[in-house]
C-alpha cells in the first residue's frame, strides 16, 4: 500500500528526516509518535505528497503507484483522488456550510454540484451530522467540526487517510468519539490510516505504533 524508502528531507542547513524508510499494508492503522521537532509531520507531508524530499535517491509508491516521476499536475490530480487528509485545525471554510465543505474535494475531482453534495451528505448522514448538513463551522462544536473534516476527507474515496494530531484540538469525550469513528470507517472501507499524534490512547490502539526521534524511526 506504501513503501516509501530513503526520505531525507532539509531546510537550508537543518535536517529535519535523516532518510527514513517505511512499509504500511493496505487496511493497517499506523501511528507515529514521539517528542516534538522529531519530523513526525514533516514525514506525513513527505508521505502524503504534499511536499518532496530534499534528495533524489528515495522511493515512495502509494496504492501502486510510483509517485516520484508524477510532475506537480499529475500530483496533484493523484492526490485528490488516493488521499484524504485531516489535521489538528479543522481548517473548513467558515463562509461555506458543512455540506458545501464536505464537497469541494468531489467538485475538485470534475463532479457535478448536485453529485458532490448527494455524496457529502451521505458521509454526514453516516458521522451522525445529519440534522447539520446546512450549517456553517460557527455553528457546530469541536466534534461536529473535525467529523465534518473527516468526511471531506473521505469524499472521494480515497485509498488512504492520513492525519495530523486529529483529536489534538478536542477534548477527551470527542476524541474518544473520533478515535473509534476511525477503526469502524478501517472496518468499513479498509482505508489505510497514517496518524502523527500525541494522544497515548490513540497510538496504542493502532495496529503499529512507530517512534521517531531526531529524524528517524527508531522503533
């Protein structure tokens, strides 16, 4: 599912990944923890093809495909369709409602307004936000918020769901929710999940758990 090999990654003088490599399986649930500075979401954006790394010797294949040779275009367009992405700030588009949100990733990808939002608020409907479709970010609580992001993440089907501290901006109720919330869509849709957290419960109820420091994976 993602073989990514040999990923060095610098900014002007400081190397922040000192060529990490790692292997996840299709359906796996995988976190990576460790202290702050350690390129924890450096490696995800690496990974998630929102950044390149620094040398030309790496390898990084996602759902079978080789990503390295795809020119910024083609990146862009694989991503849209292979990968979800939800981070600690929500980041949804407060003039848009929660169904309007859901669906830009789907209007992106050449679907119709009306098939966007057909799909956008079946995702809602399944994270229990149904009687939320046609509000907008300031009127939903934490939880509802980060939901709403997960199903735009999800809204193009996507083969893998990485996250970024997701439940680090929710208490602990709401992120016990959005914790469970994301082995039962596993369960579901057997995605693959990359999650760079802080939160114990989260890490250990992964599959695999992976510690970085300093740059590297060291367990």
């Amino acid at each position: 599912m993602i073989i990514a090999e040999n990923l060095h990654k610098t900014y002007g003088k400081l190397e922040v990944l000192k060529g990490v490599s790692l292997h996840i399986k299709q359906g796996e649930v995988v976190s990576i923890v460790g202290p702050s500075g350690a390129g924890k979401t450096t490696l995800l954006q690496l990974v998630g093809t929102l950044d390149r790394p620094s040398n030309d010797d790496y390898k990084l294949i996602i759902n079978g495909k080789d990503v390295k040779g795809l020119s910024d275009k083609e990146l862009s367009k694989f991503r849209n369709k292979e990968i979800g992405f939800i981070f600690q700030f929500h980041q949804l588009l407060p003039e848009f409602t929660a169904v309007e949100n859901v669906a830009i990733p789907a209007l992106i990808a050449g679907l119709s307004k009306a098939e966007a939002e057909r799909k956008a608020a079946g995702l809602l409907d399944l994270l229990g936000l149904s009687e939320r479709l046609h509000h907008k970010p300031a009127k939903l609580s934490g939880g509802e918020q980060q939901r709403v992001a997960v199903a735009r993440a999800l809204v193009n089907n996507p083969s893998v769901i990485m996250a970024d501290e997701p439940s680090g901006n929710l208490d602990t109720a709401n992120a016990k929710q959005l914790h469970k919330l994301f082995f039962e869509l596993r369960e579901r849709f057997n995605q693959t999940f990359l999650i760079v957290t802080h939160n114990e419960e989260l890490a250990g109820m992964s599959d695999r758990k992976l510690f970085m420091r300093d740059g590297q994976i060291t367990g």
